[in-house]
C-alpha cells in the first residue's frame, strides 16, 4: 500500500492581477499583441510571482542522475557506465549543459540521486543516493515505497535550500541510461496514450534496438500484475530515482511559489507524477521545449500546455530548459523597462 509520500501544499497562482498585468502589457508601444508568446509568457509569470514587474533571482538549474535495473536488458543503445561518465562530464564542466548553462547565467547543480558508480566525496556533486540505481521493473518493482518517498524528499530538500538562498527559478534535468523507456512506461500509465506512442528511440536506437525496447516494455506492462494506478504506485514501479528527485524537486519549488522551468520527455514524465498528485503544481511550470523523442508531445497535448521553443532536441541534460531561460529574462524585462504609449509620448490606438 503506498502512502501519499512527502506533503506539500500547493495553492495554485492567484489571477486576480491578471487584467493589470494583461493592460501593462496591451499599453507598451507596439500592436496589441504584437510579441506574441512573449506576451503570454510575462503575464504567465507575472502570475506567479503576483507581481506586474516579475524579476528572475540567482536562478539554478538541478540535473538529477540515477541508473536504472533495466538498462541491463538492452533498452538504450548506451551501456548503463555512460551515466556515471556524464555525471564526470558535467563536475568537469564539459557536457552541452554545462556550455548552456553558462550562456545563460544559470547556476548548475548536479545531484547523484542514485548512479552505480562511488563518486566520494566532490565538492561539486550533491549526495541524494538512494541506492546504486534501481532494481528492474521487467522483474517487479523498480523501487519500494520508501526509497520512492526519500527520493522525493531528497528534491524537495534540494529545492528548499535553492529557494532559501534566493533562487526563484528552478529549470530541471536529468542524466541516466534508460530513462526514456521507463519515462514511456510512466507517461503510458498516467495518460493512457498507447504505449507505442510513448516508445522512441532515446539514445539513438536503430530499428530492430527500438522494436527490442517496445517489447520489453510491453513486457513489464504484462508482468503488473497488482495494478495500482496511484502516480506513486506507478512511479515506484517504474520509475526512477532521478525522476523521482524531481518530482519532489518541481512540487517543493510550486510550493515555495518558484517558476519551474521543465526540460523535455524525461521530466515532463515527473511532471506526470507531480500534476496527478498536486494539480497546481502545473500553475508554475514553463514548459521549455518540444524535444524530438517519441510522447514528449503527447504529454504536452495531455498536459494542455504549449512549450516555448521546438527545435528537434533529444539530448536531455536540461538542455531546453537552459536554450529557454533567456525568453523568461525578455519577458521580464520587456513589462520593466519597455515604454508605454503614455511614457513615450507616442499615439495609441485610435
């Protein structure tokens, strides 16, 4: 039996500022909206924050890793060490995340929420490990009950700490060897979207690899014997420590009124997870991009929601999210410093 995990209270954001931020917006010098999403962005943030000039404070940008049972049974076309070597990359500074993050003047933090590899102790790496990753879901459970919940409230920690330090926008990431295919499981579960429309090629599988990934996991669906359809039911089953970190990651950061900015496929799935328990928690989140892998965009359509950019990525790492990060800045900045038609003296709209 699964409890309700870690408690939050999430209130969903306040409209009742939305038509002064929405005037705001209408009396800047330009056509009635002429900028398009950026306009819809700042009002989104503006919400958040209930505020009419949202500001973007110390903002970080949290990759959870964690390995998956799984990876041993072929679903990526990667060993499952690659996790652990990537988790190097980016204490070295040398992955895509590390570039973008600094492009974006993004604090990075790299959490090893569960990677089978003895890091010792780093200076640059967050401990949240749960264990040297999960069990395989093709055999039962991935994780139990209780390691689900911790992995929660390692993210939920995690968030706290940001917020209390300043942070008050939080883009999501993650590193693991096989997390797609247990992201397609969890989104499959949570959605109802044919499982096939959830499998993609992740990594970079060839046919007969992906046709090998649908297969399994069509086979982990069969071995369920005990269908719980709890999102932590499902998330322990098929999860993974990284998705479940940043679950607890996105619920404590809408409940400490953070915006969230979500990467693709991988933690659009914890998402999933977030919304079935705390619908609000979708209030906060800025959905940074649509990523090339098979389900990201049904999960969105599900979600009811439009990301920022589409630019064919399937890379992870929080990569969208750090590419997006500069839309949120031009956003905030166009409600502070952009002129009215008063201020400028320019003719309105007749």
């Amino acid at each position: 039996m699964h409890s309700n995990g870690p408690r939050f209270h999430i209130v969903g954001v306040d409209r009742s500022l939305a038509p002064a931020l929405q005037d705001r917006i209408d009396r800047k010098t330009k056509p009635l909206g002429a900028l398009g999403r950026l306009e819809t962005l700042a009002l989104h943030l503006g919400l958040i924050q209930n505020r009419l000039n949202p500001s973007l404070r110390n903002p970080h940008l949290l990759v959870c890793a964690g390995d998956h049972g799984a990876a041993r049974a072929g679903v990526s076309a990667y060993p499952q060490d690659v996790t652990w070597q990537m988790v190097e990359n980016f204490l070295a500074g040398g992955a895509a995340i590390n570039v973008l993050a600094r492009q974006a003047g993004m604090s990075l933090v790299v959490a090893d929420a569960g990677v089978n590899h003895e890091f010792g102790r780093r200076d640059a790496l967050v401990d949240a490990k749960i264990g040297p990753g999960t069990a395989s879901y093709l055999d039962g459970p991935a994780m139990s009950a209780r390691q689900c919940e911790l992995a929660m409230a390692q993210g939920a920690d995690l968030t706290r700490r940001l917020a209390a330090g300043g942070c008050n926008v939080l883009g999501l990431g993650e590193m693991g060897i096989g997390n797609t295919a247990s992201a397609s499981l969890l989104t499959h579960c949570l959605t109802g979207l044919p499982l096939r429309e959830c499998v993609g090629r992740g990594t970079g599988l060839d046919d007969q690899g992906l046709a090998r990934k649908r297969e399994l996991l069509s086979q982990a669906l069969a071995s369920w014997s005990e269908r719980d359809e709890q999102a932590l039911a499902v998330l322990a089953r098929f999860g993974g420590f990284e998705i479940a970190m940043l679950t607890g990651a996105m619920l404590a950061a809408a409940e400490a009124g953070m915006i969230v900015l979500v990467d693709g496929f991988i933690v659009t799935s914890a998402v999933l997870v977030a919304h079935r328990l705390h619908p609000a928690v979708l209030d906060y989140c800025v959905f940074a991009h649509c990523s090339h892998e098979a389900g990201h965009r049904g999960q969105l359509e599900f979600l009811n929601v439009d990301p920022l950019l589409d630019l064919g990525l399937r890379l992870g790492e929080g990569t969208g999210a750090a590419l997006a990060y500069p839309l949120l800045r031009a956003a905030c900045a166009l409600l502070e410093e952009m002129a009215s038609f008063e201020s400028a003296r320019v003719s309105g709209r007749a």
